[in-house]
C-alpha cells in the first residue's frame, strides 16, 4: 500500500466521497450539533485532558472512515514503534525519543541496542542539581552575586517550547529571575536584552546540539563580548546544553555546567529535554520541571495505549487531515481563552509547520495531496477584536479553542456585569465555538452568518505544570500521527538547507566587503547585488 | 459595474488568463527573475519605503492588466475620497478620516460639511501639554510619587497598534517607563501585570470609543478595586481616551484627564489618534509621535497622489489580490527581519483581516470571490528556524519580507565568520527570498527545492519614528486599496456582533447562577450547558 499515492487507496477515495455529502445543506453543523448525544458521542477524555470535536464537520459515517484509516496506516503500532527506539526519522537514520525524555520508570528503551534511560536520568539529575545550587546560593557569579537574569541562547526548537512554558507557569516562577530569550541574529534582539541585564548577575544558558548554529554562535560571541567588557569570566557565567562532544562539550570551552542532548530527540520535541528543562528549572525549579515531565508522561502513555476511537491526539489528528485534505481548509487556528498561554501557537505553529510541512514521502515518492496546513494564532478574547471578522464572514478556517477551567489569578476577581472575568472569558469562549458553527440568518446582507465553520475545544482544568506537560504532549502526538498518516518523515527538516546554503555564500561576500571596502560584488544575480550595495551604503 | 459580479468583468477573466498562462514552466520565478532589469522595473520607492516585488509572479502583461483593473476600479479617486472624508463606511454611514490624524496642514477636512482638523489638533495639543506635565513632574500620582507604569487598558484596535508601535520604538523609550497591555478579559492578564506594578506610581489609560466594551470595562472593574485597596484615587491615576459624551467623558466619572477620539477614525486605523497618542507620547515622548505622523503623512499623500505604477501602496494590494484571487494563495506572511518589529504581524494581522474579511460588497450582494487572505507571522531569521520548512517544500504562501537597513543596536556588534550580527541577518534576508523563489533540483527527494514561491521586501532605512509611521500607513492603504478593489466595506465589523450577542445570553445565565446558586443552566443546547457546568462544577 505504502507504494501508492494516497488519492488511491480505497479508504482515501471513501474519504472523498464522504466530503461531497458533507456540503450538502442537511450536513451544516447548524443540523449535526442538534445529534442525539453529539458531545457524548463526539468528545473523549483521556492522558488528562478533555478533547470536544463535537462542532467539527463530522458524522458517524466520516468518524467511521477516519478511524479505518488509522487502523489501514497502523498509527498506533507506529506509536509505540517510535516509543521504543525505532529509527522512524528515515533521512537521518535516528530515533525519535522525546518520550522516552520524560519517562521515570527504569524500564528499558533502546537505540540502536543502548538503553538510553540511564543518560536522560543523568541529566535529569545534574539539572536538579545544578538548579537547586543555584537556588541555594551555592552557584553564584563571579563577583559573589546571585544570578537574577537568566538569558537562554538559542532558536528555533532551542527556543519556542521553553518560551511557551515559561510564559504558561510565569505565575509560579521566582519573582526575583528574568527569564529572557536571546534567539534572533537580529542585533537588536541583543541590544534590548544587554540594556536591561548586569553581566555581573547574569547566567546565560547557551542551547545547541551542534554547537555551531549561526544564529546561537553570533551571540555567543556578542555575549561573550559582553562579559568581557563587563569583567565577567564566561567561564563563571555561561553553561551549555548540548551534544557530547560538540564545541560547547570541550574543556577547551570552559563553562559553568554542560548539559547534554541527544540526536534521537529533535529540536521541536526537545522542551522535556535539558533543552527546556535546565531554563525551567532555574525559572519555576526543578520540582515543577519534573511535573511538566510527569504530565507529558501521562499524554504519551494515553497516545500509545488507549483504543483509537478514545485516543484524544489521534482523533485530533484524524480530523485535523479530514480538515485539510478532504474539507479544504488550509489553515489551522489555535486559540487559547489564556492569556499565559499566549506563546502556545508560535510553538505549535513551528512543532507542526516543521515537522509535517513535507513535499515527499519516506520512500522519497512525491506527495500527491498537500501535508501540514499553516498554524497561526492569538489568545481568545483578543482575536475575537482582531481577526475574528474573517473567521465569522471570511474565508473559513478550523480552529482549536483552548479552555482552562481554573485561572492562575482567580483569587483577585470582581464582577462586571454580574459576572467575574474568569467567567466572562468563558461566556466568550462557549459563544464562539457556537456562532461559528450554526452561523444565522438576518434581513441586512452584513449582518449574516453562513455558518458552518468547524472547531474543537480542548480544556484543561488548571494552569498546573502537569497540565502544560499534557498540552505539550497532546500536540506532539497529534503531529506525529498526522505524519504516519502521509508516511511522511516528521523528525528531519531538509527545507531549511537551501535558504542556509545561499545565506553562507552571501555571507562570504560581505566578509570579503569587510575585509577589503574595494571588493565589487558578485553581479551575476543583480538583485542580491542591490541589496548588498544597499546594506554597504547605508553605513555612516 | 459595480452590480454584476467581480468575475464577469473583462478585466477578471483576462487576469484569469493570465494566471492560466503563469503556470506554465517557462513563468517560473526563476525564469522571470532574470529578466532584463527585472528589480528596476518591479520595485518602487515611494513615500519613504523601498517596495521590491521582483519575486512576485508578474510579467509585463500581467501588470498590465492589474494597472487597468486599478483604473477600472478608480482606486485613486476613491482614496481620495476618503481622505476628504466621503461617508465610505456606508453601513454605518461614517468617514474613515484616519489620514486627517496625521495632517499637518490646516486645509480643511470636511466630515458631514465640519471641519475635523481643529478638533484633531486640538487634542494633539492636549496629548503634547499633558505628556511634558508627566514628564516635567507637574502631574503625579495621589501620593506625590512620578509615574512609573502605565497599563493600557483597550483591546483590538485600541491595543494592537498600539503594541506595534511601542515595541518598534522600546529603544527611545525612557526606561524609567513600564508599559503595559491589558487588553485580555481574561483575570491572568490583569493577575500578571498587577503582581508587577505599584498601585502609587501607576497610570491607566482606559481605551474605549463607546466605554462600553465589555472586556475594557470588566478590567476598569479591576483596575479600580486595585486602586481602592491600595489606597489610590482614581482620578489621580486614570486617563481615558473616548468619544465626547461617552460614560468616559462624564464628569460623574472623575479622570485625571479625557482625550477625545471621532467616530470618524475606526479602532484599527487608530493608532495615529489618540488611541495611540496617548501612551506612545507618555512612552517615548510627545515629539517622537509627532514624527511618527509626519511619516505616515508622507505615506498617505504618495497613496493619494502617486500614480499608480509607481504608487507602493496600491501595486502591493494589486499583488495581494492577484496572488489571492488570481494564483489562489489563502495566507500571506509577514516576516520583518527585525526583532523590534516583532509586533508588526499581529497589527497587521487585525488591520487587514478584520477590514477584509467580508462576505458582501457595499451594495450588499454577496461576494463571488474570497475578500481577504489569512496574516500570520513572525520575525526572521526566528522563522527559519519555525516554519520555514513548509514554506520551503510544503504548501506555498506568499511572504512579506521587512528589511531595515540600519539597525537600533548598531554600535554593539562583534564579528562572527567575518561577519556582524546585522549583516548576518540581511545575508538570511537575502538569501530567503531568492531560494523560495529560484528552489532547487537535487538527487535526494527530500533536499528538492521546487521554488517559484512569491515575496516582496520592503525596506526602511532605520527604526525611526517617521519610518514606522510609513510602515503604518503604507499598510493601512494596502488594505483599503484591495477592499476597492472588491467593492466591500473595510471599515465596519458586523462580523463579531453573532459571537457577542451568544456571549451575552450566557454571561446573562451565569450572573443568574452566581445570584442563586440553585439555578440550573437552560439544557436546550447541552453542549453549552456541559461547559457552564464544567465551570461551575471546577470551583473549590
């Protein structure tokens, strides 16, 4: 089966034909909503959260197709292949760990017939130590002062969880840290930053697995620069997550404490890793990290064990290809009535853009349907001020509402309207899953609403580390899924070379500028020429 | 014309055609670009900003054609009817007089037959006396302590653009100065800035055209129950921006101060009234927001006046439509390489899908065509390393790319392989636009780039004040111009009144349960009662 495009296998074609009944009018969700029992029968609860699909343009025949296709793609027999050990990331030939990252039992996992348990427990332990050490006051910088700026170095997958964590559990981190996110090669990135912090009380976490991305090494070296100025010895500053053996593993390199990560977890998967976890120790403490771990357990087991019609990720999974490839929609919104959870869609956004944002199978075959669709989202109710009109009236585009029953701060609530904030949020929240989905029909042309636009709502009871480690969980598994669905290679990201490769030859040139202020540049492509001229130009 | 549908007209079909014709091998961007004088015939500079769209996919006679649907549409004589203050919110009957904020000049404009420019310079001179009061000390907090955080309370256009803004200009700000957002209903919004801020030397600027948005108003319920318990009068600590006569303009709510904004300036289009005024000239001082208007006014009169070929507002809407409606893309990216930009996409984000996303043209027939497209984005080089690899090889989606020329943090950069940060990052702003648009063949599958993906690059010469102002405005008419184009109203909303008529019946239920406890919830929608019910249920 794996040697045939897609849009031929029967199930895919049943898919299809499904799709074509669901435009007709009797199949507007204004009709599928009024079911008998259409939450009961269109919600699971499961790993520690609640997923509700009941406004999503399906119906039992549909669920019935989805659910064979999981079973015809074997997802969870993949599931539990890539939980082992399995080398699913083809291209690279390496396993796909990240569960085995927050795994506490000891029983064994392998790659390429090594447990690797005993290492990420390791690490988990250096990390609780080291935080504790600096907590305590046993770590301090050089001048005897306790570290009160923390700026993590890194991007991309080094970079966008962590953010989204440490924005979600602020409300519980030490008031006395500022966690800050050095990630753009952009100077300003830096100079926004150095103006704020005192080298002297300053720890910088520096995340790479190669310990040469560009980005991170440039301001490694404007960091470094800083320290200098300021006095400081990187040496007492600085520490390093990063692969045996790199650069940044190299007595030659001396820091503070390195912590390692592994190939067979990647960037995007790696918020449970030292990646995440030596940041978030040091911000919420290593107690809180380890239950961020817990919860993510929790998720995976529930993703790999649970039957598929009860497998919350997997079901959001089946949807959200029945949104793309059968329904057409090629956008994803994700909407959190959160405002801690605000970070939430730009790691989405790059979890699942990067993994599933695919043009070949792992056979290397063509796809003949398009993968990942595009995630974007803002914090509910403000999107309901900012582009919500288009979601009502415009072009229709799923979206994934994101609910939290508790509040961090709901002991400081006054009412309005009768009514508390925190309740408020959720009248909106209710409301809009609502008017999206049954539209309404009215005499002035402007005031109409066709309707019919699906979405889901996932809650979770609290703001609690667990409960971030489950959401985090939940939407790797979903991804994952979506990519055994395709067959294609979530865990490599080939795409991104290209735009590399010619950066590193322009950088070349203007190297050569810098050097020799006579050197003309390359006219073979003059639009690069110009710009170039452009960037020399403008210097003072 | 205007009463048959867009796709009847000869104009459509023959950009139809065109886009038949684009499809072809010999159109793809890597051919075109290597046109003879390709960049100096598709870019413009104009009202201050460079617009470079060699990477679009247009030839000659598709500009032709695009130049003669401008004309047909009689883009700019409906501009400049706006600017002189033509009702073009027909729905609501009203101006959209956002470029008479900006005017200089005392050439009168005239809304209903009165001109507007002596009560907008007159609050202009209001914002500039009391912003050098809070500056020079005159005007200070209840307890005689300076100013020291200032919380916007407004949401969607009376916060993005706001946000915007501030964020491009953090660097002239006085770090004296904390500025902060409560935009959010949400109780963690306020939670988060309250455990931050000191109730003595706090300054809220209350937002609201109506003072009746319910999200603005439940955080003014909060805002004053911190004051009271803090001991801190309102009127010595609260400004309101809002319209005359308003609940905000009433004497019975005594306020440090009152500014006035005009139903003749929609939330979205705001920022260079009041609505920004305000905090922008507390933030980084009166003077700078009087640059920031003399750029945009600079960028309005090149809309106005500019023709067409050489007018960079409009030839960016004529792309935008023709890549939406013509080459079929949904989404469009915004990718500033700047981090100070990093609030450019979520503006522009509200600007153009909340005027754009509509069903029906201003007689009220409905639209054949899909009006706007979906914004998403972040700042590069950050989303190379997110979502850049479906950019790359997954589906395709044309990009605003922002250039800067000179950076805000200049003065602090190392070299790293021969190179500065900045330079770094124009190497990777260069390099982006020409691989997505050239791609690449390869032996491996998974490393084939298949290219011909549309950019621009628009590029400022540094963070001014006037250049963030062109930024605004060059914006803002983009998508006024695409909404001529499709003869629809981008100036009202009635897309978000379903959502907030559903939420006020269920705000309505929850008030009567937090009056009697023993109320039940109304079960004809169980699926709304299942979550007032989770909420309910959750409190301790």
């Amino acid at each position: 089966m794996n040697d045939q495009a897609l849009t031929s296998w029967p199930i895919w074609q049943k898919l299809r034909s499904s799709a074509e009944k669901m435009e007709l009018p009797e199949y507007h969700l204004k009709h599928l909503v009024n079911q008998d029992n259409r939450l009961e029968n269109y919600s699971v609860s499961g790993g520690g959260l609640f997923y509700d699909y009941s406004r999503q343009r399906v119906d039992s025949q549909v669920m019935g197709y989805l659910l064979e296709l999981a079973d015809t793609r074997s997802l969870s027999e993949k599931f539990n292949q890539m939980m082992a050990g399995a080398h699913v990331n083809v291209t690279e030939d390496r396993a796909a760990l990240h569960t085995a990252a927050r795994q506490f039992s000891n029983e064994p996992v392998y790659d390429n017939g090594r447990d690797v348990i005993p290492e990420i427990k390791a690490v988990r332990n250096q990390i609780k130590a080291f935080a504790q050490a600096v907590h305590n006051g046993e770590i301090k910088g050089a001048a005897g002062l306790p570290f009160r700026d923390i700026v993590v170095i890194g991007i991309g997958g080094s970079y966008l969880g962590t953010e989204f964590v440490a924005t979600a559990l602020e409300g519980l981190a030490d008031k006395r840290i500022n966690l800050h996110f050095l990630s753009n090669v952009d100077i300003d990135n830096f100079g926004r930053i150095a103006s704020r912090i005192s080298a002297e009380t300053t720890l910088w976490i520096v995340i790479s697995k190669s310990y040469t991305t560009t980005e991170t090494m440039a301001n490694l070296n404007q960091a470094k620069a800083f320290m200098k100025a300021n006095g400081v010895p990187p040496e007492k500053h600085l520490v390093t997550v990063t692969s045996k053996k790199s650069p940044g593993d190299d007595p030659e390199n001396p820091a503070l404490a390195t912590f390692h990560m592994f190939d067979y977890i990647g960037g995007r998967f790696s918020v449970t890793s030292a990646v995440g976890g030596v940041p978030l120790s040091l911000y919420v403490g290593y107690d809180r990290f380890e239950k961020i771990l817990k919860g993510a357990e929790e998720m995976d087991r529930h993703a790999a064990e649970a039957p598929i019609q009860k497998n919350a990720p997997l079901l959001a999974a089946l949807i959200s290809v029945w949104n793309n490839n059968f329904l057409g929609y090629e956008t994803q919104g994700i909407i959190p009535y959160s405002s801690m959870l605000s970070k939430l869609a730009p790691h989405i956004q790059q979890l699942y853009m990067e993994s599933n944002g695919k043009a070949v199978t792992i056979q290397g075959m063509p796809l003949d349907i398009d993968s990942g669709v595009i995630v974007f989202g803002e914090p509910g109710t403000n999107a309901q001020h900012s582009f919500f009109q288009l979601a009502h009236q415009g072009r229709p585009f799923p979206i994934d509402f994101i609910g939290v029953v508790d509040p961090v701060y709901g002991e400081e609530q006054v009412t309005s309207k009768g009514v508390t904030n925190h309740q408020e949020l959720w009248a909106n929240l209710i409301a809009q899953s609502q008017a999206l989905a049954l539209g309404k029909a009215d005499r002035n042309p402007e005031s109409t609403f066709s309707g019919n636009r699906p979405s889901a709502i996932i809650l979770l009871n609290d703001l609690s580390p667990e409960n971030i480690g489950r959401i985090l969980s939940f939407y790797e598994a979903k991804t994952v899924f979506e990519a055994f669905i395709w067959d294609i290679n979530p865990f490599d990201q080939f795409g991104v070379e290209l735009g590399k490769t010619m950066a590193s030859a322009i950088r070349d040139e203007i190297a050569r500028k810098n050097k020799n202020p006579g050197y003309e540049f390359d006219n073979r492509d003059p639009v690069r020429k110009f710009y170039l001229e452009t960037l020399f130009n403008s210097k003072p």
